[in-house]
C-alpha cells in the first residue's frame, strides 16, 4: 500500500507535511487547443522556449513544461479566458497523453441506488449548521497572504485547518475518525482527509471536497471566496457531524485538496490513488466557490453538467429540493474547473454544485479583492451549500444521528 494511503488511515496527523525539494522539475499538461496559442505567447513574452505539442486532437494537447512555469500559466487562462486554471497537470508524459482519450468505466465503482431514506439524520444534520461558523473559518482561511502550494502560507494554513477538525473529533470523544496529511512530493502544501469510517458498508466510500489553496495576480491571494469558501462549507458539516454523533453505513471522507490552481494537482494525486487501489469510492461532491450571489442571479446553486455524472447530479437536485428549498439551475465549465474532473476522469461519479451559473461566478476570484467583503460577508450563502453536502452525505452515505 503506498504511503499515501497508509496516511489516510492514521490515527492523528503527521507533524510537519513532506517538503519538496527546490528543483524545477518537469511535468506534462493537457489544455484546450483554444489556450494553445494565448500560452505560447504568454511564455514568448516572459522570454521562455515556447513549448509545442507532443500530442494534440480537436480539443485538446499534450505540452511539456517546467513547474515553475505553472502559476503564470494559471494566471493567462484567468485573465484571457476567466477559467479556474483551464488545464490539468500530469506528473508522467503516458499519463498525459493517456487523458486525451474517452474517459473509460471505472471498474473499482460499483452502482449505487440515489434514495432519499434517510429525513431524520438529514434533518439532524441540517439543524445544527450555523452561517456564523462557516464564515470564522472563510476569515481564518482568508487571513493568510496566500496559500499557494509552494507558500509557508499554504502550509500553515493546512496545519490550521488539520488542527481544526482534529479538535471536532476530539471534543466528540470519535476515537474512530481520523484525520491526517496527505503529502504531495511535488510541492510543500499537503492535502487534509478526514475520514469517518462506515458502519456495515465501510468498503463503499463517499467523498466531499474542496481545495485549500489560492492564487492571484500578486502576492496577495486571500482567496476568500476561490476556495475559502468550500472548504469553509463542509468544514461546519464535519462539526455539525461530530456535534452529532453521525455514524454513517459507509465510509465518509472530508478532502481539503493542495494545489488546484496550477492543474488539479492534488485530486489527481488522490484520484488516481484511490483507483490503483481499487476503492470503491460510490460519489464524489466538489465544493469550490460557494459564497458569492451575483447581482441579477435567478438561481443559488448552478449544477455543473459537463465533467460530472448525470445521474448523480440529478440526486443532487433531488436533494435541494426536498431538504434546502432555494432555486437551481443548470450550468456548464467547458473545461475541468475544479477537482471533481479529477474524479470524473478517473471514471468516478463526480459532481459539483456551484454558487450560481459559471457566467455569472465572482468577478474577484484569483485578485487580492477576492475577500468575505467581496462576497457574502454574513456567509448566509455558503449556508445552503452546507445543507446540500450534510444532505447528500447523510442519504449516500446513510447512517444515524442524534
């Protein structure tokens, strides 16, 4: 078993995340033939080589590049394209190259029946959830300079956040929930799992996540909303769990994923891990971006239909209308905006409720305006996204609650 799982069943975290070490090393990355062109420039204009494909179809090619080269690339997609990264980085050329291909079935994920079965631990859940709470974390989380995965600021605010649901399990006295690092040997910042193991169906996994890092055109990257926020969401279903004594049928895990801005680094790691390993992960709900309500919005929760499961995402409309109550509306990325691709493609059922239609996203993401002021600064949004995971959580994962 490789250490990195080895680390997601520990019984307490590691005390410092692994470090990488300071060389510029190389890795591959897939992009949209529509950035092709904007990156080459981008990099002919630092006085960088301009990379060419190794590989490229009608949507999409294979570049060779140099780490060091990835946050610039992260920022030109953002300012040209105003995509969350816009790319998916790859540590090997086969896995590269491998991506361009249909997304094959996952033979590690079994089916699973979407039922709606479960009100009473449901509604349990629903009612402990305070916006109060979910807005001191955004503010924590906001409060560092950046949390960029290479950044002290990334890594401390991994150890923030460790410490924070660590305290959670211990207050409930949940000698059986674990949370630990899991480290990434590319870069300094660690993914965060908590992982609360099932009852009789421990061997089926659900997983919410989110990532903790952040980017911006300076040196400030509050991030605030871009990804403060999720995180911040399913962190106070994590307390409201642990208040509740939450017992789930199958296993549950909480991942706060590093390094999303520079191409779904982190996931990917995680992803494909968890498929090597043949773990049968049943659902996967992304958390990024969920405290901003734009002006003219006709919908709070846009679900995300490309890069995502059809089926899933129809039990996530299932679950807001009978439990949140607040409108919804169909949405798309056209490309992977967020870790959920990293699932998806790795032929796992993924899903994304976002904070509205990706058209209308928060205009301040990847800027040092990316702030709780800037969004909803009582965090009544990022609220009902709560609601949605606690529900999705308590009716795939089933289970009890007091």
């Amino acid at each position: 078993m490789p250490v990195s799982l080895l680390l997601l069943n520990a019984p307490l975290a590691l005390a410092e995340p692994l470090k990488a070490k300071p060389t510029d090393k190389t890795v591959w990355i897939a992009i949209g033939t529509d950035a092709i062109t904007p990156m080459q420039e981008t990099f002919a204009a630092e006085g960088w080589n301009v990379p060419t494909a190794l590989k490229q179809q009608k949507h999409a090619g294979v570049f060779q590049l140099k780490e060091s080269q990835l946050s610039r690339l992260a920022l030109m997609m953002h300012e040209k394209f105003d995509r969350c990264a816009g790319f998916i980085t790859y540590e090997t050329q086969e896995e590269a190259l491998a991506s361009l291909a249909p997304v094959a079935p996952n033979a590690a994920q079994k089916a699973v029946s979407y039922t709606l079965t479960n009100a009473a631990t449901v509604n349990t859940l629903v009612g402990e959830l305070s916006a109060a709470n979910i807005r001191t974390t955004i503010a924590d989380l906001s409060a560092f300079p950046t949390r960029s995965q290479s950044s002290q600021g990334g890594v401390d605010a991994a150890a923030m956040l460790l410490a924070k649901w660590q305290g959670y399990v211990t207050g409930a006295g949940r000698t059986d929930v674990t949370v630990a690092y899991y480290p990434h040997t590319g870069w300094r910042q660690p993914s965060v799992i908590l992982t609360i193991p099932g009852t009789d169906l421990s061997g089926e996994v659900v997983v919410v996540g989110g990532h903790l890092d952040s980017i911006s055109s300076t040196s400030a990257a509050p991030g605030a909303d871009d990804d403060a926020s999720g995180i911040a969401t399913f962190t106070e279903v994590i307390r409201a769990a642990m208040a509740r004594n939450y017992r789930p049928q199958r296993t549950v895990k909480f991942m706060a994923y590093a390094a999303e801005e520079t191409g779904l680094r982190g996931s990917r790691e995680i992803a494909l891990s968890h498929k090597n390993n043949n773990i049968n992960v049943v659902g996967v709900m992304q958390l990024d971006m969920t405290n901003y309500k734009h002006p003219n919005a006709t919908s709070d929760v846009g679900i995300v239909t490309d890069n995502t499961n059809a089926t899933q995402n129809q039990f996530i409309r299932d679950l807001i209308t009978t439990y949140v109550g607040v409108p919804f509306t169909n949405t798309t990325c056209g490309y992977g905006c967020s870790d959920h691709a990293s699932w998806h493609s790795q032929g796992y059922a993924a899903s994304i409720p976002f904070e509205g239609t990706v058209v209308q996203k928060n205009p301040n993401i990847h800027t040092p305006r990316d702030t709780l002021a800037n969004s909803d600064s009582s965090a009544a949004h990022a609220l009902k996204f709560s609601k949605i995971a606690a529900a999705y959580v308590a009716e795939l994962a089933k289970g009890t609650a007091q």
